[in-house]
C-alpha cells in the first residue's frame, strides 16, 4: 500500500511542478491588466501614498497691537506685482506668484531673494502631499536587479494595489509613471517619446527592494517631473465671457527675441531623467482649460501648462511674457453693416501682442507651480492725449449678472439692441448725472468708476470734454459713401460724429468691428424728466416708419449728450448738439455711391449746457490711469 502511494506520488510531483511553471511562463509573458494577484510565498504589494508637491509658499500675517502669537496661512507669494500692460489689440492687469516649489534648501537663494523683494510678510515654505485622484492610471515595472530584465509590466489604477509574486530574498528595481489622467503613454525602449508628453502632468516613483519572504508592503509617493503654469484669463474687463481659446504661449523677450519656455522632452523611465527637449505648439498649450470657479463662471478660465525646462534655466526678471489668442461671447451682440451680419463673438490677442511681466528673477525646476493672471481690459482709443472708452456705459440689470457697469460692445450700431440679451439697454444707457445707477440719485457717485476692474475709468472732467467741443470732427460715414448721406440700416439711418485719434490704428488692430475702431459719439437722444425717451435711435427709428412711406422725405431733430463730473450749481455739465436730418425710409439709394437716401441737413454748434441732473444722457468714460 505504502509502496503505491509512493509510486502514485512520484508521478504527480512533476506535473504540478510542470503546470507551476507553465503558469508563471504565462503570466510573465504578457502585459497585466489593472490590479494584479497571485498566490504564492513572497509578494510586492504596491500602495500608492500620494504626490510629493514640494514646498507651499506661506505667508506671515502680521497681529494686531498687543498680540504676541503670529498666524501663518498657506498662501502664494508674488513674483510679480500687478502692474497695467498695454498693448495695441488689449491692455492688461498682470501679475505673477508662486503657489508651490520644490526642493526648497538647493532653491532657497533664489526664491527667498524673490520674496524678500516682493512679499516681506512671507516666512519659510512647508511640504505637501495630495492623493491621487480615483480613475487615474499608471504604469508599473519591476526589474531584475541589474534592471537590465523586465520580471513584470502592470497597468495599474488609483486605488487598487497591485499585488506582484517574486522570488524571496532577490533584489530588484521598480519604476511607476503616469500623466495624471485615465490612459498612459506608450513606452518604448525603455523611452516614452517627447510628443507623447507634450503639456502632459508626468509624475513618477522609482525604488530598490530586497523581497523578504512573504508579503512586502511599498508607498509609493510619486515626485512631479514637469513645471506647472496655470493661467487665469479674467475677460469681466472687456465684457464677454470666454467661449474658446486658439492657442496660448508663454516665454520670454518679444518679437524675434521671443523664447518660448513651454517645452517637451524624451523621458526615461529607468533614470527617470529628460532629454532632447523640443519646443511645443501654442496650439497644444490649450488642452486643460477649467473655470476658475462658479461664481466667475466663463468670465475667468485657468490653462494649466505643463513644460519641461532644462535644469538650470533662470528667467530673468522683468523678462516674462505671455501671447493668449482667444474668443469672447458679444454680450449683446452687434449687427454690422454694410455687411448684414450678426456678429456674436470676438477675438483678442494675436502672434504679435505680447503681456510683458514685472516679474522677479527666478529658477523654475520640476515639481514648481506658479501662477500667471492677465484681467483683460478693453483698450482705449486716444483723443487728444485723452484715453476714452470705445463705446458708451451701459447698466446691466439682469437678475444674476456677475457685473453691472459695462461698455457697450458697439459705439455706432442701434441693432444690437434688439432681442440679443432680455434687457432693455436702452433705457439703460442713459444716466443721471454722476448716479450710481441710470435713474440714481444725482452726486451719488461715478458710474465708471465701478466698471470692473474697478478703480480704472472715471467720468470725463469739464476740461476733457471740452477738447472734444473745440476739436474737429466728422460725420461718420461707411466706405465709398459721399457728400452728407447717412448709412442706413434697415431704412434707419444714425448720426454718428467721429474724431481724429491721436495715432491712427492699423488694420490689424484687434478684432473690432468698424465702428469700434474710431471714436465716435452718437445723436442718440435723451430720457425726459417724465421717464421716456427723446429722439432716441429706437424711438425716431418707429417714428419715421410709421409716418413716411414711398418717396416721403421726414425732417426730424436728433440730440447729442453726454455728461461730464463737472456741474453748475443744481445743473450739470453736459456735452451738447443738435443735428437736422431728412431722413428717407429706403435702402435703396438714389445713386449707387450714397449707401442710402437719409441726408444730414444741418449742425449747431457742439458746446457745454447745463442741464437739469434727472434727465438721463449717454455716458463715455475715460481712463483714471
């Protein structure tokens, strides 16, 4: 019996042998999928701990009189303090600070000499460490000791820990590398190629381990190995939230001196070290773009970028500059003739407009993350050496409108009045003098001074607009158009009366409209002391269609009037003209050159009245700096 079973023994021994090995051939021989467990006497069972984000900046805040303890918040420190830019397609409220960094004792020279500089409450910087999102995919790779054999390749994902049967008391070497998102680059020769990694968040985690027999436990804690710069575009200063972005760089000089510091690398995955680093398309720089919160909505958005610069890049100070080209929604939007077009977006920024930054010298390295913003502000147009508005001042007074002191998109056209936001803008252009709304209080206080960003356009002093009644102007006509015709839309022709700027802007000159591009002010009419409207654009435009039909000719009166700060007694100061036109209910012209029948017949003289500060007049603000 015993002599059987002995036997039968012998026999079984190497089939089990046969199938252990025929398994383990197998399961080395592909690419596992997600969690990976297997029985068997020594295991490496792999938890990820977190990502290592370096050092956040902390800020001192300084106690009251009589207190003796100090608080201390986690809280960015400047690179840069906010200055204005301008440029010639958008000016700019730039700035710059440091929201994290690492390895602060091999950077502390530079980064506290820049916080000495700019932010004297800062004190020394404390570590962090974030977990890994769930979803989040990465690869894990054990080697032999040499690392010169691969014993396991595993796609793994966040919350899950890879369990790895090895042989006990052998030596070897694992590396883990991920972008930070759902899929994972392709690797090859032990290489993940640079356009594979461009403007990618690459984190990475490598080890050596001795197995002991039995289950070994290893954290893996990833170190982020690119640069991370997040943008905030703010466009609540011209009005239109953000509907796309074209492209975005970011670097240093301008024009031909441009150097680009978004950049992308080969990475090894065995060194865990970069080369070959190449330059990225702006295009590319677009592809992690977030609302910056709920209460901003479309108006703020933050790019972040990821870049590989090469160790032992030092920006300059007053060196950086950032080229964003993007979209904004027309709010409302504007009808365009001669063209009969709605046009319904905008673009700001092109390959030759640059924000330059007042930035402090400093020495980006993997793991940093700095924070860049730009609050856009629509440009001026100059006059005189006056900086004025392009359009007139307008009250928002929708239910949940993020501001309510805004240009009107257009300075030249009625129609964009029409049905394109649920607002009556037209009433709501019209002001009592210095009101803080359209039927406000009279001295209440400066209506431009609340445009956002607040603090940066005032209401025109008495001497400003009266360099406007002494200077020069003219009627504003379309292209081709002659003599005192008046172009006409829709058969409603508007009075539009343009100075000369002070440097005439070419054609690149953003992306306005045609009447955006000159400084014109409008014979739109006045709201009366009883609460409606006097040869408005809208109320001469019903007026006329209702009373001249065929080849009837109509002779109305139009007004101009815009406020100014200055008053006279009980009255206020206003800019002032009457205009006499014949209007012609027709868009066909006589000839072909008029653009429409509609004739300016006569001006009187452009002056300063004093006028009685209920009755509502336009409002063009000037820049307070």
């Amino acid at each position: 019996m015993n002599s059987t079973i002995k036997k039968t023994t012998k026999l079984i021994w190497p089939l089990i042998v046969l199938g252990i090995c025929s398994g383990m051939l197998a399961s080395c021989s592909k690419r596992d999928q997600a969690e990976v467990s297997e029985n068997g006497e020594t295991k490496l069972i792999f938890q990820i701990k977190g990502i290592d984000e370096g050092t956040v900046a902390v800020a001192k805040l300084e106690m009251p009189t009589g207190k003796t303890n100090e608080k201390e918040l986690s809280h960015p420190f400047a690179l840069g303090k906010e200055k204005l830019v301008t440029t010639p397609t958008v000016d700019a409220l730039v700035s710059m600070e440091v929201i994290k960094t690492q390895g602060m004792s091999a950077k502390k020279t530079v980064v506290r000499n820049a916080v000495d500089t700019l932010n004297k409450t800062a004190i020394a910087p404390k570590a962090a460490l974030t977990l890994m999102p769930s979803g989040i995919k990465y690869r894990l790779m054990v080697y032999d000791q040499s690392s010169t054999t691969l014993i396991k390749d595993v796609e793994a994902v966040s919350g899950t820990n890879p369990n790895i049967q090895v042989d006990g008391g052998k030596t070897y070497q694992w590396v883990a590398v991920s972008i930070n998102e759902a899929t994972l680059p392709t690797i090859s020769n032990n290489t993940i190629s640079a356009a594979a990694l461009a403007n990618k968040d690459v984190i990475y985690a490598s080890g050596v381990i001795t197995a002991n027999v039995g289950e070994n436990y290893l954290n893996i804690t990833f170190q982020r190995k690119t640069t991370r710069l997040d943008v905030d575009i703010d466009s609540r200063g011209i009005f239109g939230g953000i509907t796309n972005f074209e492209s975005l760089d970011i670097g240093t000089g301008t024009g031909a001196n441009f150097t680009s510091l978004i950049r992308s690398a080969n990475f090894n995955i065995l060194t865990g070290t970069w080369s070959g680093h190449t330059a990225v398309t702006p295009t590319a720089n677009v592809s992690h773009i977030t609302n910056k919160n709920t209460a901003t909505d479309n108006f703020v958005k933050t790019l972040s970028v990821y870049t590989v610069i090469p160790a032992g890049t030092t920006i300059a100070a007053n060196s950086l500059t950032l080229k964003p080209i993007f979209q904004i929604a027309m709010d409302p939007y504007v009808h365009i003739q001669p063209s009969n077009t709605n046009v319904k977006t905008r673009t700001y920024g092109d390959n030759n407009t640059y924000l330059s930054f007042s930035n402090a010298s400093f020495a980006p390295l993997a793991g940093d993350q700095y924070r860049i913003a730009a609050r856009m502000i629509e440009s001026p147009l100059r006059v005189a050496g006056i900086s004025w508005a392009r359009a007139d001042l307008y009250y928002d007074s929708r239910s949940g409108a993020l501001d309510r002191y805004k240009f009107r998109p257009d300075a030249g056209s009625y129609h964009w009045i029409l049905n394109s936001n649920s607002m009556d803008t037209e009433k709501n252009g019209y002001w009592n003098w210095m009101s803080l709304t359209p039927t406000g209080t009279p001295g209440s206080g400066d209506p431009c001074a609340l445009v956002y960003p607040a603090g940066l356009w005032r209401m025109p002093n008495l001497n400003e607009m009266t360099t406007l009644v002494n200077r020069e102007a003219s009627l504003y006509q379309w292209p081709n158009t002659r003599q005192d015709r008046i172009n006409a839309i829709y058969g409603y022709s508007g009075v539009n009366r343009m100075w000369p700027l002070d440097e005439p802007q070419p054609a690149s000159y953003g992306k306005f409209n045609d009447y955006s591009d000159h400084f014109m002010l409008m014979f739109n009419g006045y709201r009366n002391l009883n609460g409606g409207l006097s040869s408005s654009r809208m109320t001469l435009n019903h007026m006329v269609k209702a009373t001249s039909t065929g080849s009837d000719n109509r002779e109305v009166y139009v007004f101009m009037y815009y406020q100014t700060s200055a008053e006279n007694g009980t009255a206020g100061l206003a800019l002032s003209q009457r205009a006499t036109v014949s209007y012609f209910d027709s868009v066909t012209p006589d000839l072909p050159w008029q653009h429409s029948s509609t004739q300016l017949l006569s001006l009187t003289k452009r002056e300063i009245a004093s006028l009685n500060k209920l009755q509502g007049f336009n409002v063009r603000c000037v820049r307070a700096q």
